[in-house]
C-alpha cells in the first residue's frame, strides 16, 4: 500500500465516523450552540467541508496565499440539511482526494507549505495533512460534546 493510500484510508476513516455524529443530530437542534460565542451545529459541520475546500486550495498554492482572490463556492449556499450539505462537498471532497493521490513520499517530505502570512506556520505536506484530518476530528469531537450537553444520544463511533 502507498503511503498517499494509508493518508486517504484516514481521510475516510475520519469522515465516515463524522457524518455519523452529524446525521445524529436531530434537524432541530442544528441551530444549538453551547454559548453566543460558540458555533451552532450547522455551523461546525460547514466549518469542516469549507475548511477541506480551503485547505486543498492552500495544498495547491503552496501556501495562505492561495486563498487571496479565491472564488469559496460554500460562502454563498445556505445550510438547509446535513445531507445537502453533503451532496454539495462531495465534489470537492473527491478533487481533494483525488490531488492526494498524486503526491509522492519524496513530496510528503519535502514540499512546504507556508503559513506565515496567515499568523500560522511552515509545515511539511506529510505534516500539513495529517493536520488537515485532525482539524476534522477535533470538531467532530466539539459536536459529540454538544450532543452530550444537549442530552441527546450520541452514536457510537469507535468500533
């Protein structure tokens, strides 16, 4: 297995665990957030598909840069269902996943990706995807934690 083959095997693995904390959250509740300075549920969920469209545009450019002029097809669709906002990542879930596979481990370990200019960093590709993946986890821990303030059942997500 090539090493780009484990990094989409998490990607997967990440997401499929996530879309089951998101169609678990009931319609109603999409819009609860713990506090004002909180995102709501809706929010969270298009925070991660946004952020694996800009993060794969930063891949491309190398860098923060990238987003400068960058035409984000999510800043105007509305959230109206986790399913629909799945249908409309899709694509560019794939394109993302698609450019992954053409990475080599030479590309892994020497390609940069800067930051700087976004108050971030300098990471190595290899690095920078494995915290794109994470970004995803986190959150779809946050959610998990929201569903359990609101007192609903959280699926089970670790077999």
């Amino acid at each position: 297995m090539h090493v780009t083959d484990l990094i989409i095997l998490n990607f997967e693995e990440i997401r499929s665990r996530s879309i089951k904390v998101w169609k678990a959250i009931p319609k109603e509740m999409l819009n609860w957030k713990p506090d004002e300075d909180a995102l709501t549920c809706a929010e969270m969920i298009r925070h991660i598909l946004q952020g694996e469209f800009l993060f794969h545009q930063v891949l491309i450019g190398r860098g923060g840069k990238a987003l400068a002029n960058l035409f984000n097809p999510f800043e105007t669709k509305e959230f109206t269902s986790v399913d629909d906002e799945l249908e409309f990542a899709q694509p560019y879930r794939e394109e993302f996943l698609k450019y992954i596979k053409t990475f080599s481990i030479e590309d892994l370990e020497n390609i940069e990706i800067d930051l700087l200019d976004a108050g971030g960093y300098v990471k190595k590709l290899g690095d920078m995807l494995l915290r794109i993946a994470y970004h995803e986890s986190v959150h779809t821990g946050q959610l998990l934690n929201y569903m359990r303030t609101m007192g609903i059942d959280r699926p089970k997500i670790w077999d």
